[in-house]
C-alpha cells in the first residue's frame, strides 16, 4: 500500500511538471491566425459559380466585414513568403512599421473561379479605398487549371486568370498537387509527380515574372499527410499547410511542414473570425 501511494504521489508530481510546462509554452507561444477557405459566393446570386460542396461556401458580404475589421485594426495581412522568412527561419528582420500589430493570414484551396469573380474585386475596392494590398494565399492544382466549363459543375482559376491576380499582386501562388489527390495512398513514384509537376506547371504558368516565391509552400489536399509525403513535401517545399482547426503556433514543438489552419465554412459568422483574429500575438521589438 505504502509503495502505491509513493508511485501515484509521483505520478501526480509528474503529470503537474508536465502540465506546467506545456502552459508555460503555450503562454511565450507566438500565435498566428491562418484562415483557410474555399469557395466564395454572392448573396445576391448564390446561383452564380457554384463549388462543389456548399457547406465550404463562404459569402463575400461576410468576408468584407472580416476584411474590413482587419484593416481598420492594422492587422499585417501575411503572404506564405512572409511567414517563412519573418517567422519559420527568421532570415529577415520584421520592418519598423509592422512592430505592435497582429500578423493574420488568408487562404484559398481548389482555384475556383468565384474567387476571381468575387474576391479580386472585393480586395481592389479595399486597397482603394486603404490604400492598402491585401495578398490571398492560393494553393492550386494545375489540373484544375485546365478544366474545361461545363455546366452545372464548378468553374475554376485557369492560367490566365492566375496570373492576372498575380501580376496585380494579390494572388500568392503556391501548389496542392497535381491532381488535389489523397497523398498518403500514392505510391513514392506517383507521390513524387504530384508535388513536382505541380510546382513546376505553376511556376511555367507565372514564367515572365522575376517573382521567385512561386510555388515554395504546400496545402495538403484533402488534409491527408503522414510522414512519408511531409518528407517528400520538404524535398520540393519550404512548408505544408494542413487544417487542424488551430491557432499556428510558433515555439519548440513547431513543425513546418504541419502548419496550423483553421478551416471557415459557410455557417462561420464574421464574428466568430474576428474572435480568432484577435487571439494573435503583437510584435513585439527585436
């Protein structure tokens, strides 16, 4: 009896040091939100350009209150470039004018052409309006890009439309595969196509730019990643993005090949978003 009272005395001790730690870190932890969307509609025509999911719709009425809050709170919008070089690697030192405000990022799965239609227009009426770019991470897959319309089925991004967006420097380019296929079934052969071919159908799509950060990140299609494909990611790739549901966060037990999104679906009200948002840490002097 004596003895199991020593060893439950210390596996509480030891659950409580444990405990502790892991809230020590989450409280020095620097936190960035990373909303990640996918099809936007109109509410004034839900019709137009429908996906292929409606529960990942998202309206663009409710994405420029989100938008606008941001802006008006000076929120640093983050393209996948910034975060790599400003926070994965730190290779960069944070410019003066972003010190005291919140990072946030923004990004976008599958292509579909509803956000051409409804989200460059929205990001062009707020940078008249602030004075201000917004970049939108895109995570493509070239295979898309060569759909052909057909009605009745979801319209997406092609090459010209990506690189309009880009070359008026909305448009953050970077790869989801080939094919947006499950990654963790594929054979290595297979595997490695998709995440080669891809970056490279994508960066031949923006080949007249001098803009050499096409193409560097990875979203997971289907949210599918082991350890098999995140090695293969990073043989081609600075990072990968999958959903989790979680705020990213930078300390000891980062990963960035498993970086932190939060998925946003139809029912998501802006404020929810905005309550994310504000969870962000400061930048604080370096």
């Amino acid at each position: 009896m004596l003895k199991l009272r020593r060893y439950l005395s210390f596996s509480i001790a030891a659950f409580l040091v444990i405990a502790m730690i892991f809230l020590a870190i989450e409280a020095i932890s620097f936190k960035i939100p990373i909303f990640g969307f996918h099809s936007i509609f109109d509410r004034r025509n839900p019709e137009r350009l429908p996906s292929r999911a409606a529960y990942l719709d998202y309206s663009v009425q409710d994405l420029e209150i989100l938008l606008e809050y941001l802006i008006q709170e000076k929120y640093w919008f983050l393209s996948s470039q910034d975060l790599y070089d400003y926070f994965l690697i730190e290779s960069k030192t944070i410019p003066e004018k972003h010190i005291g405000r919140r990072p946030v990022m923004l990004t976008f799965d599958d292509g579909y052409e509803n956000i051409h239609a409804f989200v460059l227009p929205l990001l062009e009426k707020l940078e008249k309006k602030y004075n201000l770019k917004i970049p939108i991470v895109l995570f493509l897959n070239p295979a898309f890009m060569e759909r052909k319309k057909n009605k009745g089925k979801p319209e997406y991004l092609n090459c010209d439309r990506v690189k309009e967006g880009f070359e008026k420097g909305f448009y953050d380019v970077q790869s989801a595969g080939v094919n947006h296929t499950n990654l963790t079934k594929l054979p290595t052969s297979d595997l490695e196509f998709e995440l080669l071919e891809s970056q490279k159908q994508l960066q031949a799509c923006i080949a007249e730019s001098s803009d050499n950060t096409v193409a560097l990140h990875f979203g997971y299609p289907y949210n599918r990643v082991n350890r098999k494909v995140a090695f293969s990611t990073s043989q081609y790739y600075r990072s990968g993005y999958l959903y989790n549901d979680e705020m990213f966060k930078i300390n000891i037990f980062r990963n960035n090949y498993r970086i932190s999104r939060w998925g946003v679906f139809r029912g998501d009200s802006p404020q929810k978003l905005i309550n994310r948002a504000r969870k962000a840490s400061k930048i604080q002097p370096q």
